[in-house]
C-alpha cells in the first residue's frame, strides 16, 4: 500500500481567551483537541459535523494559516507545521484551498485573467507571456467557463460562477491537495450539483486529493471516499462513506444522519432528537464530550475519555458502547 499524501497527527489548536479585567487566570477555546487521519493520493475525506465543531480549524492548521498548539502535519513524508516561511513557500504550492464564500476570496480590484496568473507567477509556472496566456485560458476551459469573460471582474460573475474562479485559482499552483472549506455552502440546490460534479471530474483528470470539509451530508453522500466526524474538537467516528451511511457506530454519527432529509416524503423513520446544546470548547465535559447529550450515557462517559478505536475493519469510533456486552443496534 502506498504511503498517504497527507498525514495528520494528534492535531491540537488552542485559542487563547481574554478574560476579565485585571484577571490573571488564562482560558483557552479547544478547538481542535487531538485529530488524527490520512488522505490518499486522489482520495476524497470529508470532515463533517455541526457548526463550531473545529472542521473548518483543521483545515486552516493543513494549510498553516496559523500555528499549532501540538501534533505534527505531514505531507507526502515531509513535516510542515514547523517548517520557516522561506521553506513553506514551495509547499504552499501542493496545498490549495477553495472557501465558502466565493465573493470575499477574491479580489474586487482584480480582472479574472490576473486572479488567475497570480499563482503561476508566484510558482514560476510559466516561462513567457504567452505560456502564462495559455495556462490562463486552459484553465478556464477545465472548469467550463468561457474564454471572453477573462477581463470582467468577480462582481460581474453569479455565484456558482465565483466558486468556478476560485477552483481554478486553486488549479493554477498545479497542487496535490485542495482543502474545500464549506466549498458549495453559499450555494444554490442546483449550482451545488454542478460544483460537486466538477470537483469529482477535476479530481479524475487531475489525481487530486481532497479534504471536503461540509456540514451537508447529502453532498458528502455523493462524492466522498471517507467519512471523518468530528464533535466538539474530536474525531468520533471514521469509516468508508458505505460505512457510514449504511452502518453509523458512534450515537453523534446516528443524530447526524438522522437529520438529513430523504427523498421519499411517505418514508418512515424515527429521528434521533438530541437534547440541550453543543457545550463550550472552553469548558468541555469530562470523559465523552458527548456525554451531556446522548442518550445512551451511562457512568464510564462522564468520567473517561473513548479512544478512538478500530471496531471493524476500516471503520474507527471512539464510544464505550462498543465495548458493552450487547451494544445498541445500528439506526
């Protein structure tokens, strides 16, 4: 088996919080509290949960928009959390990002050919005007837009058609990884579709790797290779997209799922209501975060912390349900 494109490790990002005046004692948002996973090379991760639940953090320390608390980001076998500025610049090249909003994450100032020779530049991509042309165009016909709207600006442009720009701004470093952070979030139904079919299209021609960080599991259904939960900070469950949607572990996990809407309005199900509220990142339960909202808890989730651990193959849950003599059933 061939060694992952990238490797996360123990991933922990803690934000300070400024208390009251004259205070001396520190508190801290726990963003992300200790994540691990891998992606393969052309492989498709989603990261998934509720808002607040550190998805959209992780993505940001992948793409060293800050510094990390602790834990290691490996790319491709290369440490590059604690790598200098000077030695990140041609790394930044094989990780690329797509944001949610397409309108904010690009510049109003700038024509659509500049947007996108920006990278190349940057990289040194190209060797003449002509070859930086030529790119510019290509790139435009790779995510199906025309050639004779290089020089409008993004306000000009709908907003499926923004997202367009920004998959090929991302396409022009030539990277290894995009990280899609709420990518088709702002989105129409239908646009949605579209931007869904042109990544999975992208990532066929291009063997790209991508980390699809989304709240919309219906999306996620449709295009991804692996499923990664996150609540509160921590992986609770990960498994092949079938292991998930067909067998969830993890309570959270069965929640989740049990939102989604389905097709057939004459299709019966009972919905798994979670009671009260998403504790604060600054004071997080003790034992399972999810203790405070699930309702299987018994006395081991208020005091010990699940590992995340392996309970068939390919697919990892960190509950202590599993561990009891007759676990609930799958729902």
């Amino acid at each position: 088996m061939s060694a992952p494109l990238l490797q996360v490790n123990d991933l922990k990002k803690y934000f300070p919080v400024r208390g009251p005046l004259f205070s001396r004692k520190a508190s801290w948002v726990y963003a992300v509290d200790g994540v691990s996973f891998e992606i393969g090379r052309g492989e498709t991760l989603s990261l998934v949960g509720e808002s607040g639940c550190g998805k959209s953090t992780v993505g940001r320390a992948i793409l060293r928009l800050f510094d990390i608390t602790a834990g290691q980001v490996v790319l491709d076998g290369q440490r590059i959390d604690d790598l200098s500025a000077d030695r990140l610049r041609p790394i930044r090249r094989r990780v690329q990002v797509v944001f949610q909003d397409p309108f904010s994450s690009l510049n109003p100032r700038l024509r659509v050919r500049d947007i996108l020779a920006e990278p190349i530049r940057n990289f040194g991509l190209a060797r003449s005007s002509a070859e930086l042309d030529a790119k510019v165009a290509a790139l435009m016909d790779t995510v199906r837009l025309p050639r004779d709207v290089l020089n409008r600006r993004p306000h000009e442009f709908s907003g499926g058609q923004r997202q367009r720009i920004c998959i090929a701004r991302a396409l022009a470093a030539e990277p290894d990884l995009i990280v899609c952070d709420e990518a088709v979030s702002a989105l129409d139904v239908s646009v949605k579709a579209q931007i869904v079919n042109l990544l999975s299209d992208l990532q066929r021609e291009f063997g790209l790797a991508l980390l699809f960080i989304s709240h919309d599991l219906a999306i996620v259904e449709h295009m991804t290779h692996r499923v990664a939960v996150m609540y509160l900070g921590k992986i609770v469950e990960m498994a092949s997209r079938h292991q998930i949607f067909a067998a969830p572990r993890h309570p959270y996990t069965k929640a989740l799922l049990s939102a989604v809407p389905v097709p057939d309005p004459a299709a019966r199900r009972k919905p798994m209501i979670l009671k009260g509220d998403v504790p604060s990142p600054i004071n997080p339960p003790s034992g399972c975060r999810f203790h405070t909202r699930c309702p299987f808890v018994f006395d081991r989730c208020r005091t010990e912390v699940p590992e995340l651990r392996q309970i068939v193959e390919g697919q990892w849950a960190a509950c202590h349900l599993d561990e009891l003599p007759e676990a609930p059933a799958a729902g």
